[in-house]
C-alpha cells in the first residue's frame, strides 16, 4: 500500500512541474507589458517603467526568471498581489476554505443523489428505470450557471423572504452557514449527479448478472446481505472513481456560481483578478487549483486501490 | 464500465435519437445562419418600450435598454455557434494527428505527447479556459484557439486508445507485407476503424464547448460586445430578471436546447454505431 502510494505521488512531480511552466508562460503571454500591468498604469516614463522591471527581475533571461519565481513558489512566496500589495497566499487561504467547502457539500450532494438514484435505477428498473434517466437527460443539458440564475429567478420571483445573497463565514454561524450554500451546491451538483447516477446504475447492473450474486442467491442469502455486502461494495469502485474525477468539474463550476450568489471563495476572487488583471493572483489560483485536482486524482487512485483487491500497481 | 450487463438495445431506438438531433442541428443551423434574414428587429435596433412582456411586435419582450430578445438571440446564435464549431473542428484536427502520431508510432513519441497532455489535462477545464483568455484577451480568435487547446488531450486519447487495438489487427499486418507506406497504414487502414468513437466523443465535446463558450461570455469574458451572444445575454438580464423573466428565460432556453442537440446527437451516433457506453 504504501509503495502505491509513493509511486502515485511521484507521478505527480513532472506532471507539477510542467502546470508551473504552463501558469508562468501564462503570464509572460499577457498582451501589454507585466511592468504595466504591475503599476496599474500605462501612463509611465520609459525610466520609472524600467526602475520597475528591474525590480521585478524582468530584464534578466527567462529560464532565470522562470527558476527564481518557482524557487519562492516552492518556499510558499506566491508573489504579492497588483491590486492589494499583500502576499497572495494570505488572501488566497481563507478564499480557498470557502470554495472548498462549496465543492465538498457539492461532491456530498452529487454523491447522494447519484448514488441513491443510479441504485433506484438499476434495482427497480420499469418507470423508476425510465424517469431517472429522463431527468439525467435533461439535467445534463442545462449548465450549472443557467441552474444557478433560473434558481436566484424563481427565488426572487416567488420567495422573496429569502436572503439568497446573503453568505454568512462558517466561523459566524455555522447553521446560517450552511444554509446560504446549500442553493449554491445543489445548481453545482445537479450535472454532476447524473454522471454519477449514470455510472452507479451501470455498475449495479453489470455486478448483478455475475456469477458469485447468482451463487448469493441461489444459496439464499437475505436480499438485503445481497445489495449490501455485494452489489454495493463491488459497485463502489467506479463510482467513488468518478466522483472523483468529477472534482475537476466542480471546482470549475464553482467559479461561476460563486459569482452568481456572491460567495467570497476563490471562483469570485479570480474574477476581480481578471478584471483587475492581478496576474499574480490568476497564476496562483491556477497553480494551486492544478494541484488540488492532481492530489485528488492520486486519491482516487490510492482509493481504488483500497476498495478493490484486484488493482495493483506493480 | 460498460454496459455488458444490458442486453444491446435495439438500434431502432438510436436512429430515432439520431434523426431527432439532426433536425435539432439543421434547426439550429438554419435560423443561424439565415439569422439577419429572419429576426423580426436589428440586434442593437432599440425600442421606447424597455423589458416589455411578450406582444405581437416582441415575441419574446424587450430587453433593459429596449432590444427585441428573441432578434437578439437568433443573432446571438451566430457568435456561441461559430466558435463552437471552429473550435471543435481544430481540436478534432489536432486530436486526430496527435492520438494518431501517439497510438501508432508509439514508445518515445506516445510518451512525450502523452505526458505533456496530461499536463493541459491536470487544469479543471474551466479554469484553463479562463486563464488563457485572461492572459490573450477576450476576442473571438483567442476564444477558439482556447477551446480548442482545452479539448485537444480529450480527443486525442480517444483516438488514440482504439489505435493501440486495431494497429495489430491482421489486415494492418497484411497491407504493410504488400508495401503500403506507413503513412498510407495509418490513415487509410487504422484511422477509419476508430471513427465512430471519434464521432460520438466529437458531438460530446461540442455540447460540452457550449458550455465553455456561453461560461466565459456569462462571466464577462466571452466575444467583445457590440455583438449580442447567449452567455452574455443572460448575464446581462440577470439584473432586471425578476421584471422580465422572458430576458433570462430566453437565453437559458437556447443554451439548453443547443447543448441538448448535440447530447441527443452523440446519444444517437453511440447506438447507431454501437460504440461502448463510456
């Protein structure tokens, strides 16, 4: 296990290194000059922008550049931002938490959803079979942006005693909390359910015509023994898989719908980025989501592993 | 993951999901691109009347500074779909060369452009979309060239996987002890062997493209105005929506039923051409 483990992680680090080449290029592709961009002003005499690109290193090769910038990256120096002149890490974590927590009560949701109706779906089979695939269908055509903004439509149209807008930290009220992200993780999760949903009915239906559910059978074990013990163990491989790939998925959907509800994560704060052209902060949050998405698929993998006897990775 | 366990459904039900999405797309094209001709006002044409309901001379209302929506999203059509086939035709073009290049030649290649795919692979999709844009600026050329740069890996290891297979098939081995040229090989002997997973991944990847198109102009990132788009529409109505819902509800509804389209199309093509579920 643990050798399953370091070979995954080690997979990792020139995949790493190549996403930290990618975020740097990033930001030398910029249209207009990284000095200007920095002072936040086009309006500069040749010497002061020259004054400021010594300073940032950008009369030096870009090899030089590029190795300078991934050293303070690795001692966790991510730059400071155009915008605030403080650290980005330090106004990147707490925006990091938020968003993170939206994924996850997301990927919970997802999860519950998808699991519960793909198992409906392949047990019951007939209508149940029939209107769960019907509302997948549907599901996965309507984008989470257009869920989220025809959800703040019908609120604001016929519940207007809502506060939809109104986030409040997890640290302030944790019910409170809670309950201004549930809207926002259900337009998330929606699309991603009917992947989810999808695959649980396929694998069920794939584990049940196998032989060891007819032997479970025929020797009598209770049904519920049967569904438990050997439809959903064994169907919980690909599941758990996708749902962890899906995380991707997630974590970019959640830049819009924090936009939309006004969530203070990092979806929200890489949009004022971008208005603001803060390439500091962009390059962050694409290195750091990289990395987090990298992690999880290493997860998934260790998790397979974990959950199915017959993977190894020799 | 397939589904092995289900007997194989009766094409019959695929040529009907098939015929139902190309009379969707032909629709869609159509109104399109005939768009000028069929609008009932200009894109940028205003009225007296702003965020009206629905009459008679604006079927679908008025937007905030009085533009007909339904006009609106009949040329606002034409941007969300230009890009979108633009785009997915050259990440089908460079996935083709690339899973082809990779699957047949092999060892070292197969390697080097597989591993700098999984690279562009590791960024949510979104996020990269976005970055890109950000760092080029928001035109309609960027905008293709980033779409097609975050679908290109998707598609290469779908052509790529069935060549692995076929490249050892015997009618490989018998066109090359007759002299074909390896070239020839690839291409007229392998290739056309994976063009139905190719077909079904391409119409996924244009549903999915509308997605990414009408996100970024949603987020403000999309083709620069004057020109209307559907991302952009509904963000715009987004301020006066509960005065006229229509302003958001049209929009919503093009995005859906051109993302629905191409899921129908690809559902379609996956029984028809009996390509495994995944």
């Amino acid at each position: 296990m643990a050798r399953v483990v370091l070979v995954r992680l080690a997979w990792m680090l020139p995949i790493l290194l190549g996403v930290s080449v990618v975020a740097f290029v990033l930001m030398r592709a910029l249209p207009g000059d990284f000095a200007q961009a920095s002072a936040g002003t086009t309006e500069l005499t040749p010497d002061a922008l020259e004054t400021i690109r010594r300073s940032l290193g950008l009369d030096r090769p870009v090899w030089e550049q590029y190795l300078h910038w991934l050293g303070r990256i690795l001692r966790g120096d991510f730059g400071d931002s155009f915008v605030t002149h403080k650290p980005v890490l330090g106004e990147l974590l707490p925006r990091l938490a938020v968003t993170a927590q939206l994924t996850l009560m997301a990927g919970l949701l997802a999860m519950l959803m998808g699991a519960t109706s793909g198992l409906l779906s392949a047990r019951l089979r007939g209508r149940t079979d029939w209107v769960v695939r019907g509302l997948n269908g549907l599901m996965l055509a309507v984008p989470n942006f257009v869920v989220a903004t025809l959800i703040v439509l019908l609120a604001g149209l016929y519940f207007p005693e809502i506060g939809i807008f109104n986030y409040t930290p997890f640290l302030t009220d944790p019910l409170a909390n809670l309950g201004s992200l549930l809207l926002p993780a259900i337009s998330l999760a929606l699309a991603v359910s009917v992947t989810i949903s999808e695959n649980t009915r396929a694998a069920v239906l794939e584990v049940s015509s196998q032989d060891f559910v007819m032997v479970a059978r025929a020797k009598g074990l209770h049904r519920r023994t049967i569904l438990l013990q050997y439809l959903v163990r064994n169907a919980l491989t690909p599941v758990i898989t996708v749902t962890g790939l899906q995380l991707a998925s997630l974590l970019g959907g959640s830049i819009l719908i924090e936009t939309i509800f006004t969530i203070p994560g990092m979806g929200q704060y890489l949009f004022d980025s971008i208005s603001n052209r803060d390439y500091p902060v962009i390059q962050a949050i694409v290195l750091v989501a990289a990395t987090i998405v990298l992690l999880m698929n290493v997860l998934v993998d260790i998790a397979y592993a974990r959950v199915d006897a017959r993977v190894s990775y020799d | 993951m397939t589904d092995a366990a289900e007997p194989r459904r009766p094409r019959a039900r695929g040529r009907v999901l098939l015929a139902l999405g190309l009379v969707m797309l032909v629709g869609m094209l159509v109104v399109t691109l005939f768009g000028p001709l069929i609008a009932p006002h200009g894109a940028a044409t205003t009225s007296p009347d702003s965020l009206a309901g629905p009459s008679a001379a604006h079927w679908l209302g008025t937007d905030s500074i009085g533009r007909d929506v339904l006009s609106r999203l009949i040329i606002g059509g034409r941007t969300t779909l230009l890009i979108t086939f633009v785009a997915v035709s050259i990440a089908v073009a460079a996935g083709l060369v690339l899973g082809l290049l990779s699957g047949y030649v092999g060892g070292l290649v197969d390697e080097l452009i597989m591993r700098t795919l999984d690279i562009i692979f590791a960024f949510p999709v979104f996020l990269l979309a976005i970055a890109v844009v950000a760092a080029l600026g928001p035109t309609v050329p960027n905008l293709i060239l980033t779409i097609a740069i975050v679908y290109t890996p998707t598609l290469a290891r779908v052509v790529r996987g069935p060549v692995l297979s076929v490249k050892r098939w015997d009618h490989v081995e018998a066109a090359r002890s007759v002299g074909v040229g390896e070239f020839a090989i690839a291409t007229r002997h392998v290739l056309p062997m994976v063009i139905s997973p190719i077909l079904v991944q391409t119409s996924l990847t244009l549903a999915n493209t509308i997605f990414t198109v009408t996100a970024l102009s949603f987020l403000g990132i999309g083709p620069p105005p004057p020109d209307p788009n559907w991302g952009g529409m509904l963000s715009e109505a987004r301020q006066f929506m509960e005065l006229a819902p229509l302003t958001v509800i049209g929009p919503a509804a093009a995005i859906v039923f051109a993302t629905m389209t191409f899921i129908v199309l690809a559902n379609g093509l996956r029984e028809v051409l009996d390509v495994g579920s995944r």
